[in-house]
C-alpha cells in the first residue's frame, strides 16, 4: 500500500538530502534507509543516485557519511538486482575506501554486512574474483585500526562474506590469529566464529588453523579470561575442525591437554572428544578417570554429554556418586566444589537425553537437593529454548516437590529455577499458583519469589505482570508466615520497580499490608542469652526493609498512588519505633525526599517523627570504639532530616503563623538535640514580637526548656545540646516581650509567670543534678552552667522579674 506513495516521497527526501543543513541531510539518508524496503525499483534509482554522491563525497560531515552508507546499505540489500554490475563494483570499491578510516569503517563495514547478508547468494558469489580478494584485504587492514568498534564490524562483516561464498579469507589466516588475544574477549570470539564459519566452507584450510589458530587458542585458554560465550564459541569452531578433517582430532587433543584442568579446557576437550573419530575409546578414558575422582574428567564427560548422548555407560552412575547419592560411592567428593562441579556435568547430560536425565534428577533429588538443583540449574542452561519448553512441566514439579522439605539456601536457589522457567515457558505460572494452595509455607514463598525473579530477569515483563497473574501471588501479603508474606513483598516491589504504570492500580488495595509490614513486630523477634550477651534474630527485618524500600519507590514516581497518611504513619514506626539502624536510616532518607515532595503534609505531622532519642542517646563509658562510631554516624544521618523539615518549616509557604509555631512545638519534641537553636530563636522572636502569636511563641520555649531539663543530663555528651539551647538565651531576653515584663501594667500576670518558670528551669538544673545523681556532674559540664546560668544575664533577669 505504500509503494503508491514513493513516487512523492523520494523527490521529497531528495531535496532533503541535498539541503545545505547537515543534520537535515543526515536525518533524511536515515529516513531514506527505513522506507527502502518498500520504494520500487523505479523509484530507488533516483534515491540511488543522491545517496551515492553524498557517499563519494570526502568533505561531507561525519554524521552524513555514517547515515549515508548506512543507506546504500539498506538500499543495495532491498533492491540489488536492480542495480547494474558496474553500480555494484563501484559501491563495494567506494566503501572498501571508507574502511582505511576510524571515523567512517564502523558504517562501511556494518553496509558491507548489510549487502553481503540480505543480497542473493549467487550474486555475492558471482562477484568478480579481484573485487572479492580488495574487499578481504581491506576489512583485514581495518582490523589495524586500534578500535574495539572498528574490529568488531570488519570482522562480523567478513564473517558474513565467507558464509556466502567461502574462502575469501584462507589466506589471512595467519594476520586473523593476531587478533586471539585474552585481553580481548570479544573480539577472539569474533575470530573463533569467523575460522569455524571458513573451516565449514572450505575444509581445505584446516591445516592453516593447526599451523596459525590453534596455538593462539591454546594460550588464550590459558587465560582467566576464558570462560562463558567466547569458550563456547572456541568448542564449537574445534569441533568443526574435527568434524572436517577427523585425521586432526589426536593433535587437537595433544595441544589442548597441555593447558591447566579448569572448566573452560574441558569444555573444548569434550568438543573434541565428540566429533574424534575414536570417541569410545576415548569416553573409557575419561569414564575411568571420573571415576577416581578426577574433576576434570567429571568436567569432560559433562560437556562431552552435552554433545552425545552416554547415558548408557556408567557416566551417571559415576556422576552420581561424585555427589555422594549413590550407593557405591555414598561418601562423594571430598570437598563442596567438587560436588557441584559433578552436579554441572550431570546437568549438562540431559541436553542429549532430556527424559532419562530428568528421571534422574526425580530419583536422587531427596538424597542430595542442593546439588540436583544445581544440575537442573545447568540443563535448564543448555537446553535449547524448544527443548525446555517440552520439559518445564516434569522440571517445575521436581523442584517444587523439593521445596518442602529444604533450607533457605536451597530455596533459592530452587526459586532461582522456576523464574528461568517461567521466562521460557508462561505456562509455568499455573504450576505455581497451584502451589500457592500448599500447606507448607516453604513452598509458597518459594514459588512467590520464582515470580519475582522471573519478573525481575525478563527484558519484557508486562506479560508477567497483569492483574490475572500478580493478583493470586499477592494474597500472600496477608499470610501468616513472614517468609510468604516478604517472598510477596519482593515480588510487589518489583513489579512497581519494572512496570509502575501496568500495576499502578493495585496499590490502594494492598497498602494496608504497607502499614502493617512497616511496624517492627514483637513476635518475629527472638533474644538468647549467651554470657553475658544477648543475641537478638529479627525475622521481620527483610519485610521492613523491603515494604520502606517499597514506599520509597511510590513516593519517587506515583506519590499519587498511595495514601498519604499510611506513607507518614510507616515512616513515623521507622524513625522511632525501629531498633534496626538499617531501617532507621532509610526511613530518614525517605523523610527527606518526603519533605521536598509533600512539605504542607511533613509539616503538619511532625510530632510522627520522633528523632529525639537518637540525638539525646548517652553511650556508656565502657562503650567500644565500633559503637561509639557507629552512634556518630547514625546521629549525623539523623540531622539532616530535621534540618529538611526546618527549612520548609521556616520558610512559612505552607502554614499561617500561629500554625507554624504550633508546628515548631511539636518539632522541638521530636527533633530536640538536632535542633539548629539559632534557626529556632529567630521564629521565637518573630513569634514574640507580635501579639496574635506570643502565646504560642511562649508555648515552644516552655516545651524546650521542660526537655532542657528533663533530658539534659550531667555529662559532656550533651554538653554542645546545653550549650545550643542556652545560646539564644541573652537575644531572647533582649527582645521588647521579655523587658517590659517586670513593670508590664496589662494585668496579665501568666506572661511573667511564664518568664519565671522558664528561666527557673535553667537556674535550677545544676542544683537539680547535684542532688539526684551520686556522682557528681563532670567537671566541664559543671563550669559551663556555672557561668552560663548562675553568674549570666538569666540570673539577673531571674532577679528581676521574681
């Protein structure tokens, strides 16, 4: 249907592509190389013609020549055959050219790729011998530029040239094997798949690959680098060489054995061993080896079972045995790495029989769980996606039949499992909500979690996401085993964290188990008493930290979405009701970010924030230096949530005056010993000094100095809390509410009342603690309320007023 409109449009982004403006000619060759796959053939000669002068162009833009050739790319791939031979030759030259340049060779080697992947194979190999061998010589002189980028797109491009036509590579063999370096990994993987690939077309080259490939791939083995895709690929490239000329297999197995025994040489060796012509003889060797124990061999049957199937020799029962569940050898490796070394070889045999293997992992699961879930682990990563997706159901129920009966670690891993199942077949899920109905509670937070990771792992996770899906794991929030209810949790916060938008809407029907999963509950906590310690284990600290790391999520990006008062009320249980220093200081990060989202809502509920304790906490004098530390760090996390309310609080945007001091009050309660005192004074003094105010101005003096001397005790710790509060002292004494106290003819007598029980209080705290402490007060604190108080200014006013 589009094909009616090119005739319009290719005038259109002619003219765009030849405009003066770079940028509009760079975004026209890229709109130019989306819409060529449904021009017609008349129109994409004129576009054709405009897009090859832009690319011979040597003064163009960066920019212009990258989408460009980008373009003849896509134009050539879609039309080939209605461009001429001498069209074609000049296109390859012009971009062959282009490859002797770092800032132009990433795009002339990926529209090389383009051509060469999406023309027709007979006109790729029909090509002129000499425009072959000058493209082949160019994208390998490419590789001399020092560039990961550049390397990488000459060699993926010739990888897709030799696919096409064979061995337009045979001769740079030897200039390849530079680029096998350990430091390197991509890109000697990129030469390892570029040598099978050649090695495939043209068996003729092997003894090229003995001579220039293998010894480097023999080095790079030995590197620590040498593990994951790039091994893979180097077992596979071996493998074809093998299965091309048989007569090499020997040699290969010589050099490779000459590199230390780890899990990436045995994954080559049990390549190789596949495809020797004299694998039995062979499999005998490694099967005997196994047998006394030796890892390496376990490791070499694994990947050579992986390849061909040997579950008709004793391999499994030897495997077995490595894990200690068989009868012949009950004992196992000596050591843990051992055994899960023998679980991965195991694992890897049911990718050549899936059914027997899978039998065996249903046997033996009972008598060693963690490591038969570590061989599923594995042959749920080897299978093929096709291949799984036929045995997720026999694999799901194995594990969780397992999760019954297992501890934590092996429920992870379980879970862990059943998320990767999930990935690949959605069908898993209906297993797993059937689970949910299980009576034990070890299997309902395992397959709650499994959903977590699943939709945690996924790329796309909205299909994992929907209502119909989430709704039945969710009833787990309300289950009576905290580990159901933090497996939902986890599995809540991470929907929110993936795909906010798609569950937005199921926030309001489970915030109520926000609120009671926030508050630290007395019977998840357990105290043994060891010595003359006491340990405590908190079962609910996972829950807690889980619903605040929830809520901080809300808050951040759908404050809408959530009850505000249920967000203060869990908060409030975390600055003040929590014990874990862990949940303390999250929920003072999230007060914070609170405060600057929702001020006038902050404001208004101080007095849930109750930070006082931790400000006003006195350590004992045998305390070590690890908790006097860990106090200070908590104490300074601490201040800075006050000092955010503060600064809101003072800014009076959001409350009238007399509301603001109302506000202020209870902010002295709940943040006295973090308090900015000077801060504090100044809204006193603006309180005082109108008369609509003063009485609530009064009302937050009394409150700090009834905390003054309820709180403040006779050491040097809250010596800098005393000195702050005193410090305004002579500034508020000299404002006109306090001067005209004594000769005030109002007849209002409670204003000097209230003056004298507030100074009274200072007086009085020395003689106070000299009286209800044994030991007297330290030396320091002493002198300073001596002089601050009983020879300063509030004496003589005390005087006065009284």
């Amino acid at each position: 249907a589009f094909h009616a409109h090119g005739a319009v449009l290719v005038p259109s982004l002619v003219i765009a592509i030849k405009t003066a403006n770079f940028k509009v000619t760079a975004a026209a060759l890229r709109a130019a190389a989306v819409v060529s796959s449904v021009l017609l053939p008349e129109t994409v000669k004129q576009l054709a013609v405009t897009v090859f002068s832009v690319v011979s162009q040597n003064d163009a833009p960066l920019e212009v020549k990258d989408a460009a050739m980008t373009c003849v790319g896509h134009l050539f791939a879609d039309h080939y055959s209605t461009f001429t031979a001498a069209e074609v030759e000049s296109t390859f030259k012009t971009l062959g050219d282009r490859l002797s340049h770092a800032t132009t060779s990433v795009a002339a080697a990926k529209a090389i790729q383009l051509i060469v992947t999406a023309a027709p194979n007979a006109s790729i190999t029909a090509l002129p011998a000499p425009l072959t061998r000058t493209a082949a010589q160019q994208l390998v002189d490419s590789l001399k530029l020092n560039n990961r980028s550049v390397r990488q797109a000459s060699l993926e491009a010739l990888t897709a040239w030799v696919t096409v036509s064979g061995g337009i590579v045979t001769e740079h063999l030897e200039a390849l094997s530079i680029y096998i370096d350990s430091d390197e990994v991509v890109i000697s993987g990129l030469v390892f798949k570029l040598v099978g690939v050649l090695v495939k077309k043209v068996n003729t080259v092997v003894g090229d690959v003995l001579k220039s490939i293998v010894p480097k791939s023999v080095s790079f083995l030995k590197s620590s680098n040498a593990q994951g895709p790039v091994v893979t690929t180097l077992a596979v490239t071996v493998k074809t060489v093998v299965d091309a000329q048989p007569a090499v297999a020997d040699e290969l197995l010589s050099k490779f054995l000459t590199v230390d025994s780890n899990g990436a040489t045995a994954q080559v060796i049990g390549a190789i061993a596949s495809a020797h012509p004299k694998r039995d003889d062979n499999l005998k060797t490694f099967l005997s080896q196994a047998k006394s124990g030796s890892p390496f061999a376990i490791s070499v049957l694994g990947e050579l079972g992986a390849r061909v199937d040997i579950t008709e020799t004793p391999a499994v029962d030897i495997l077995l045995g490595a894990l200690g569940t068989s009868l012949a050898s009950s004992a196992g490796t000596s050591d843990k790495s051992g055994r899960f070394n023998a679980a991965r070889a195991l694992g890897s045999l049911v990718v050549s029989n899936p059914k027997k293997v899978i039998a065996v992992f249903e046997s033996q699961i009972s008598k060693a769980p963690l490591y038969i879930v570590a061989a599923i682990r594995q042959g749920i990563e080897r299978l093929s996606p096709e291949v799984l997706v036929e045995n997720t159901e026999a694999l799901a129920n194995i594990l969780i039949c397992a999760s019954e009966k297992s501890d934590e670690v092996i429920r992870d891993a379980i879970s862990d499992c059943l998320g990767k199942l999930v990935q690949s077949n959605i069908q898993v899920i209906k297993i797993l909500e059937k689970s949910l109905q299980s009576d034990q509670k070890s299997t309902r937070a395992c397959v709650t979690r499994a959903l977590s990771l699943a939709v945690n792992q996924a790329q796309d996770s909205t299909h994992l996401v929907g209502s119909s899906i989430l709704v039945p794991f969710l009833i787990g929030l309300g289950d009576s085993a905290v580990e159901v209810r933090t497996a939902a949790l986890g599995l809540l916060q991470t929907a929110i964290n993936k795909n906010l938008q798609t569950v937005k809407h199921l926030i309001p029907k489970y915030e109520k188990y926000l609120a009671i999963e926030a508050l630290r509950r007395p019977e998840l906590i357990t105290k043994v008493v060891v010595g003359a310690n006491t340990l405590i284990t908190d079962l609910g600290i996972t829950s807690r930290r889980t619903t605040f790391q929830i809520i901080d999520s809300l808050i951040s990006h759908s404050i809408d979405s959530i009850n505000m008062g249920i967000v203060l009320s869990s908060l409030g249980s975390g600055c003040k009701g929590d014990e874990e220093v862990e949940i303390q200081v999250l929920s003072h990060k999230i007060v914070i970010k609170l405060v600057s989202l929702q001020p006038e809502a902050v404001c208004r509920s101080i007095s849930t924030f109750d930070l006082s304790p931790i400000f006003l906490k006195l350590l004992p004098n045998t305390a070590i230096e690890v908790d006097i530390k860990a106090n200070q760090e908590l104490v300074a996390d601490t201040k800075p949530v006050v000092h955010a309310i503060e600064d809101e609080l003072y800014s009076h945007k959001y409350l009238s005056k007399a509301d603001t001091l109302k506000a202020i009050e209870g902010l002295v309660k709940a943040g006295y010993g973090g308090l900015r005192m000077d801060k504090l004074y100044k809204q006193v003094i603006l309180g005082l000094s109108d008369t609509s105010t003063q009485e609530a101005a009064v009302t937050v003096l009394i409150e700090l100095w009834k905390l003054f001397d309820a709180k403040i005790q006779n050491n040097i710790g809250h010596k800098t809390i005393a000195e702050e509060t005193i410090s305004g002292i002579d500034e508020l004494l000299a404002t006109p509410f306090f001067k005209t106290l004594p000769t005030s003819t109002s007849g209002d007598i409670i204003k000097p009342l209230t003056a004298i029980r507030i100074l009274e209080t200072g007086l009085l705290k020395l003689d106070k603690h000299k009286k209800d402490t044994k030991v007297g007060p330290h030396a320091g604190f002493n002198t300073y309320l001596n002089n601050s108080i009983k020879k300063g200014a509030v004496a003589a006013k005390y005087a006065e007023i009284k």
